[in-house]
C-alpha cells in the first residue's frame, strides 16, 4: 500500500546536489535554504516581513506595559490583559512563518500542525472575549475582567485538546500492518490539515458576528473598538477563505503543489499584521488617549448623585460653622461682665 502522502522535496533537497543556491553560503544546511535563496525570492521576503512584525510586536508590547500606569479609564485599564494576550499570540503568528518558510522535517511539521490552529485560537479567543465585554458594557452590567480572561483561555484551551489528540492519532500511533514513513509527521493531507481547524473557524464567525450588537453603543468610544474588531474579523475571514481555496484547489489546478508552503507562510503573516494594524495599534492608541469628558457611569451605579450630596454638605458646615463660631463667641462676651460683676 502507498502512504497517504509522500514527503514533498524542498527546495534545499532539489538543490542539494548541485550546491548551494545564488545567496547561500556553503556552511548553510539545504533546510534553511529558503531563508536566502535569491532565485525564489518568496523566502527572503516573507522571512522580512515576519522579523519586522516580531520586533513590531515586542515594542507594542512594551508600549502597552509602559501605559498601563498611566491609564485613568478604569473600564479600559480591565481589558489590557486580553489585548496583551492578543499580542502574544501574535508575535507567535510571527514566529511560526519561519517554520513554513525552511524545509520539511519531523519536529518542524509537528510545530507547524499544532501551533497553526493554536495561534490563531488563541488571537481569536481574546477578540471575542473583547467583544463580548462591549456588548455587555452596552446593557449597563457585565462579569469581571478576570472571567473574560478565563473565558479566553477556556476558548483556547479547546483547540489545544483538539491539536494534542490530531497529533496523537495521526503520529504516534500508527495503523497495524501499514508501511513505514520515515517522516509521519509530514505525511497528512491538505484537506485533513483544512479540517482540523474547523473550530477555529467557528471561532473567526464569532468574531465577526458579536461585533455587531456594539455598533449601536451609546458612547461613540466603544462604537470604535466595536468597529475595529468587526473590521479585524472579516479581513481575517477573507483571509482564510483566500489560503483555503488556494491550499485545496489552486495549486493543484495550477499545477505546482510545492506553493503549499508559502501560502500558509503567507496567509500567516498578511493575518498577523491585520492584527497588529487593525486591532493592537488602535487599542493603544484608545489606551494612550485620555478622555477629556467624563464618562457617565453604568445604570444602576448612583455614585455621582451621593458624591454630589456628601460635597454639598461638606459646604454647608463650612457655611454655618463661622457663623455659630460668632453667635458662641458674641454669647460668651455677654456672659463675661455679669461674671466679673458676681465676682
């Protein structure tokens, strides 16, 4: 019996025979090829973009961390965890591109099968999180931050079960009786990869549809974070239904099914600065401005009016306190002579 599906040859493995390719040293192994092959030029710059996008998500993060004492709008201050959990997330996106840009090998493939979904579960968990929070901030009450971000990490926590139990099932236990893969890794189908990411992509609809109830929010500030996480939502869905097709169908009908890799590498960085540009950025910027009207408080929340009432009485007895101080003081005079005169 054939695999299921042999081990594509990278570009390294192509080339190894003849040496090295223009803009890579001898002492450079044929995996990491890629990263500086000048003839395929997709490597070098998707390798660019990613390194540029991993410094611009640890200076965020920073910038983020540098805010946070600075922060007066304590409903805001709540969800920096969760946008500081959408960075992290994101630098990882980041980070994973590298492994879709060099060569095929056993560690390399299981990294990519299992952080692709994670990754991406674990941006879209604190988005909806987030838009969850708006959209109970719009009826006046909602839970603690602290159980959106429980919330979050339930939500993410799923597709790391189901990733854990897809590699568990497809490479370390085999079938009985089947022939041998060197790498069983790297050995699974384009659709089997698609399909287990099927809860991710339960997660992006939910990204894209909560949003909505917070356009009609009272206070214009929460319409704008509402708006950037609908508009971060349904660029990453145009995302993903562009690398899916492309993934499935394209290559094959295109007839170079060796761009597998690059379009994940591609699909990975494109979403992980929509992002940073549509999401991260913005946020901090809400963060980092300081509302110059006081914002009314929640229904329900009287803490104005009693505040207002225990001022006004503050500056009642202020009012009356001299002029008891002046009608004791003009009593104790007129008792003073007829004391002397007893005396």
């Amino acid at each position: 019996m054939r695999p299921l599906r042999q081990r594509k040859k990278t570009c390294g493995e192509a080339m190894g025979s003849t040496g090295p390719p223009k803009g890579c040293g001898s002492n450079i192994g044929s995996l990491f090829y890629n990263l500086c092959d000048l003839t395929t030029v997709w490597g070098v710059v998707v390798e660019a973009v990613a390194a540029t996008g991993v410094v611009t998500s640890f200076v965020l993060f920073i910038i983020l961390m540098a805010c946070l004492p600075f922060v007066t709008n304590k409903k805001r201050k709540a969800m920096v965890a969760l946008q500081a959990g959408s960075l992290v997330f994101t630098l990882g996106l980041f980070g994973l591109t590298f492994a879709f840009i060099v060569g095929r090998y056993s560690t390399g493939c299981a990294a990519r099968r299992f952080l692709f979904g994670v990754l991406f579960a674990g941006c879209l968990s604190c988005l909806i999180m987030h838009g969850l929070w708006l959209a109970l901030l719009q009826r006046g009450r909602g839970p603690k931050c602290w159980m959106f971000c429980l919330g979050a990490l339930g939500l993410w926590l799923v597709e790391v079960i189901i990733n854990t139990e897809w590699l568990i099932t497809t490479v370390v236990r085999s079938p009985p009786g089947a022939e041998a893969i060197p790498d069983l890794s790297c050995s699974f189908d384009n659709m089997d990869f698609v399909m287990a990411l099927i809860y991710v992509m339960v997660l992006l609809v939910a990204v894209v549809v909560i949003p909505v109830f917070t356009l009609t929010h009272k206070q214009r500030q929460w319409c704008k974070d509402g708006a950037f996480i609908l508009v971060t939502g349904i660029l990453t869905l145009a995302i993903w239904v562009a690398w899916i097709v492309m993934y499935l169908y394209g290559n094959q009908v295109v007839g170079n099914p060796s761009w597998d890799d690059p379009t994940l590498a591609v699909a990975l960085v494109s979403n992980a600065w929509v992002f940073i540009f549509f999401y991260t950025i913005p946020e901090i910027s809400f963060l980092a401005t300081e509302d110059q009207v006081q914002e009314p408080l929640d229904d329900g929340d009287h803490v104005y009016p009693a505040r207002s009432l225990v001022y006004d009485n503050i500056l009642k007895e202020q009012e009356t306190r001299p002029q008891n101080m002046y009608i004791e003081n003009k009593a104790f005079s007129m008792d003073e002579p007829s004391g002397n005169s007893y005396s």
